[in-house]
C-alpha cells in the first residue's frame, strides 16, 4: 500500500525534472537507492527499446503500455509500446510482476538467473521469442497469464531443480510448451499452435491447432487431459476422451479467421459451437477468452489511460487553451 510510482522514458522530450525524478533508462530505475523494494515502474511509450534489464535485491512491479495498439485504438491515445530486449529475474526478485511489456529480443526474452526464486507474475506482455525456465533451479509460485506468445514457453530444469506451483492460463502460443518431469503444473484457457509436452500435469479447457500430433506425456495416461479442443483426429493413448473434443476446424471454431491476431480467436456463439462451451467446470467457455480471469486485448494493464487528447492548435497570450482529455478504466 505504500509503493511508490516511478516514470522510465528514454525519450528526452518527456524525461525532464517535473518536481519527481523521471528516470531515462530502465536498468538504472532498477538498481537506484531511490527506487524500493514493493516500488511500481511505469515504463512509457518510446520507439526505442528499454534494452536489457535484471531485476536483483527487491521485488518490483514494471508495467508498460500493451501491444497491437493500433489493431486496438481504443485504449491508448499513443499507440506506441514499450519494449524490452530482455528481463532476468535475478537473485532477490521474489515477487516482482511484469505487465503490458513488448518484448522484442531474438534470442529468450525473460531469463531466470537465480537458483530459488518465487511468486513471480508474467501478465498481459508479447512476447517474440518466448520464455525459458531453466538451469539447476527450484521455481515456486510462477504465474504466467494473459499473454501472446510469437514463439515457444520452456521449463527446462536440470540438476535435480524443481518448478512448481506454475500456472500457465488465458495465454496465445504460436509454438510449443515444453515442461519438464520435474515441473507441477496447471494448464488451461490458452490457445495453442504448437506441441505440448506436459508430463502428467492438468491439462483442460485448451485449444490445440497444430494439425498432427499435438500433445504428449511421459506416462500416456489421459487423465489429467480433459475438456480441451484439438484440431488433430484422436490419438490412440488418449483412449479415455475425458470430455475432450477432436477433428474439428478453425472455421467452426472461431467467429473470424481473417480478424486481428487477437480477436481471431474469440470462439462462436454458443449455439454455432456448442462444444467451445463444454469446459471444466459447469461448462465454462474454452480458450483465452474462457474463465474467470479471461485474455485481455492489447495486455493493456489494469490501470487507467487516456484513450482520447484533443487540444487547441494555439491560443492567444493570457487566453485559454481547450483541452479534451478522454479516460478510461481498465481490468
């Protein structure tokens, strides 16, 4: 409740001194004595990325500004993002959330650093490149939500490490998630074009679009895969259905396939797809957009913003100067 609020612009025009600190670069927002631990980070629109930053020694709070801003003019005035080459998670960052961050590195592009880390949020951020998990590490309380993935999600945890407690839902992936047998884990409400490799872990209310051989687990057993939709017929160990639905099209599916990259996945009307309304439980909606907690366009983050500035070109010296400024909530 006593987090303090620090602005990051690496834009010039808009970082000078207004009575608060505005810091030009994100790495030193993170390592300043000002900034502490419980501390919130508004990273704001720029054209240039934030590049490389590490996270150590507090838990903070970074939210950007969202992504596909201009398939969605509704919810920023500024359709400009707020990118980041890479985050790490280092030593000391239990804790700490993202939210509403463009990542754009063309290798990984959130790396944890550290042995044991724990309560960490990933929420409403693109991602190019995907997330890695890994090393001899013991993970615990990993929230992953909301989330449009261009490439892969890995849990890759060797040296006898551990992840658990990961919660991997309402996420878009464009390619595969990876768990490892050391890895406890909950997925559901995403959509997914790539494989899934999830050990035994509970696996419901999913939609799979790869359209040959989509999922698959060390022990073969079907009982932790229920309510999802594949596009793939059957395969032979998934003998027990478990309510799942197979051999189904995106057509069928969802209500535009020719629609922006995050609204081409909002799922028909009931009565045109019944089975996209048979999850788990009482027969919630399947997907991202199915749940409690459902995908929210753009990432915008749960704060407000001003969608809409209108302002006088001039005014006259001593005179007025009309300004129309348009606000919203957000969830």
């Amino acid at each position: 409740m006593n987090a303090k609020v620090w602005r990051v612009n690496n834009n010039a025009t808009y970082n000078q001194w207004s009575g608060e600190q505005v810091f030009s670069n994100l790495q030193t927002a993170i390592s300043s004595n000002l900034v502490l631990d419980g501390d919130i980070l508004y990273l704001e629109a720029s054209g240039i990325s934030y590049g490389t930053a590490t996270i150590t020694n507090k838990a903070l709070t970074i939210i950007g500004t969202g992504y596909f801003l201009d398939d969605n003019p509704q919810l920023q005035n500024n359709h400009t993002t707020a990118k980041i080459n890479q985050l790490t998670f280092g030593a000391g960052s239990s804790g700490s959330s993202i939210y509403g961050i463009e990542f754009v590195n063309a290798d990984r592009d959130i790396f944890f650093s550290v042995n044991t880390l724990s309560n960490i949020t990933i929420s409403r951020c693109k991602f190019h490149n995907g997330i890695d998990i890994d090393g001899g590490s013991n993970y615990s309380n990993i929230l992953i939500s909301k989330n449009y993935f261009g490439s892969n999600f890995t849990v890759d945890t060797t040296s006898g490490g551990t992840t658990s407690n990961l919660t991997i839902t309402n996420n878009y992936f464009g390619g595969n998630i990876t768990l490892r047998s050391t890895t406890v884990a909950t997925i559901s409400h995403n959509v997914i074009r790539g494989i899934v490799i999830i050990y035994g872990n509970p696996f419901y209310n999913n939609i799979l679009l790869m359209t040959s051989a989509s999922i698959t687990q060390n022990n073969n057993s079907s009982d932790n895969v229920y309510n999802n939709i594949f596009r793939i017929t059957q395969p032979a160990w998934l003998n027990n259905a478990g309510n799942n639905t197979f051999g189904v099209t995106e057509a069928y599916l969802f209500n535009n396939v020719n629609d922006t990259d995050e609204k081409k996945y909002i799922l028909k009307a009931q009565g045109l797809c019944p089975e996209c309304y048979q999850g788990y439980p009482s027969n919630v909606q399947i997907g991202m957009y199915g749940g409690n907690d459902t995908y929210i366009l753009s990432g915008i983050p749960a704060i407000p913003a001003i969608y809409t500035l209108n302002a006088s070109a001039n005014a006259p010296q001593n005179g007025t100067l009309n300004v129309t400024i348009s606000t919203r909530s957000n969830n």
